[in-house]
C-alpha cells in the first residue's frame, strides 16, 4: 500500500512538472494559472475535480470569450511566488498588493480588479457574540495566515494563538470547547458547517477584529491578457453579480450591517 501510495505521489509531481513546462512552451493557446491550495470553498478550491468555486466560474467564463485554454495548477502560497517569478505560470490567484511575501516584490506585479472580496473575522458561537474581546482568549488559525488584528493581544500574552491545519480544524475546537474563537472567513466557514451541521452553527461577531479582503489576479508578463479581464469584469456585471448570487458570496458590508441588526 505504501509503495503504491509513493508511485501516486511521483506521478503527481510529475504531472505537475510536466504542465509548468507545457506552460513555457505554448504560450499563445495555453495560460497557467498558479491557484493556492486550500480548500476556501465557496471562493475556490482548484483541488476539487467538478465544482472548483466562484473564482473558477469567472475565470471560464473569461476564458469562454478568449482563444486560450487555461490550465490550473494548486501548490503552496510560497511556492506561488516562485513559479511566477521564474515564468513557470502567467497568473497567480489570489493576490493582493497589500499581501508581504519575500519571494516578488508586489511592484513588479500588476494586479487585476478585484475578483471579489472576502470577509475575515472572528468565528464563534453564536451565544458568545457580544462577549467582548477579552472573553477571547484562545484563538484558533490555520497555517499561513497571518494574525494581523491579533498580533498585539498575542504578543502581550492576552490571547493564545491555536495554529491548525484548516478551517474544519478550528471548528472543530470551538466546537469541543477548546478555542473561544477562530481567525476564519465568513463564508468558507458557513459553507462548512452547512456540509458538517453535526458541528452546530457559527457566527461572526462583527464589534470583533475583522476586514474585507479584495482577491485578485497577478501577473508580471501578461498584462495585456490582464486587462481584458478587467474590461470583462466591467463588461459582464450582471453576470458576475449573478455568479456571487450562485455561490452565495456576498459583499463584507452587507454581512456585517446583518449582523449587527441580529446581535446589537
């Protein structure tokens, strides 16, 4: 079993290879797009082998009005960087220009318009909403994010960061009663906790550290590629409202506006 499982993972890796070359070598007809590999579903989840999320709608219907077959490739945020840097991908998703990485320095990068916009906070139980920050003081967040809001209270020793692998990682704690609260997005937690309801409900306390996060589109070499996309994202409104609408993806402000008229 063991043997076989070491012949699977050669063999991915060198698919993988095999389609970084492919993607030096035709240029014209085929555009890689270097994609994180977390499970963020509803925004993306380009592990997935059907349904790969929001950003994938918008990027093949993009695609639909092009000439270009466009190839996905998932791998670590890191790693990201370095493919775009050494030209192994054209595009990388998602990105932001107020993102640190120590790979490419962001003004080398165009970025494209806003693909959409997500919504970190802090997760819990819907009875705790309204507790205040200093009830929080065990705090659950999955690898390779960054606890900006929190640094603070984590370096004064107020609250004690839980590092996890995942979002269904820090659910699970606050569902065991071993995390007051979670650094998550909105709607990937939702869309979790509908697929396991065993978990219970969460919410987002919205008087709690938050932020809105735009995630868009890199690129270093293909700009002009970039700005069809954006003047397909002007173009087609109607459609990618209705595509947030599908995915059930809507805008930070609106959530939190809810949410306040619910808790407060």
């Amino acid at each position: 079993m063991y043997y076989i499982k070491g012949i699977a993972s050669v063999v991915s890796r060198l698919a993988i290879v095999f389609l970084l070359i492919a993607g030096t070598c035709s240029r014209a007809d085929t555009i890689v797009i270097g994609t994180q590999n977390f499970h963020y579903y509803p925004h993306y989840d380009f592990t997935s082998k059907d349904d790969k999320g929001l950003a994938w709608a918008i990027f093949e219907a993009f695609r639909a009005t092009t000439k270009h077959e466009f190839v996905y490739i998932s791998m670590p945020v890191l790693r990201l960087q370095k493919e775009l840097a050494k030209g192994s991908v054209d595009f990388i998703y998602p990105d932001n220009p107020k993102w640190y990485n120590p790979i490419i320095s962001n003004t080398l990068k165009t970025f494209s318009q806003p693909v959409t916009r997500a919504l970190g906070g802090t997760i819990m139980r819907p009875k705790k909403v309204g507790g205040g920050i200093d009830n929080i003081r065990r705090l659950a967040m999955p690898l390779g994010f960054t606890p900006v809001n929190w640094q603070d209270r984590v370096d004064k020793h107020l609250t004690h960061l839980i590092r996890v692998n995942d979002t269904l990682n820090a659910l699970e704690l606050i569902a065991m009663d071993r995390a007051d609260a979670a650094n998550l997005e909105y709607h990937v937690t939702q869309h979790i906790a509908s697929q396991q309801p065993a978990l219970g409900k969460f919410t987002l306390d919205p008087k709690l550290p938050h932020d809105g996060v735009a995630f868009m589109l890199a690129t270093i070499n293909h700009t002009h590629l970039l700005a069809e996309f954006n003047a397909f994202l002007r173009s087609h409104h109607a459609l990618i409202k209705q595509l947030h609408k599908q995915y059930r993806i809507r805008p930070p402000e609106t959530i939190l506006n809810d949410l306040r008229d619910q808790y407060y």
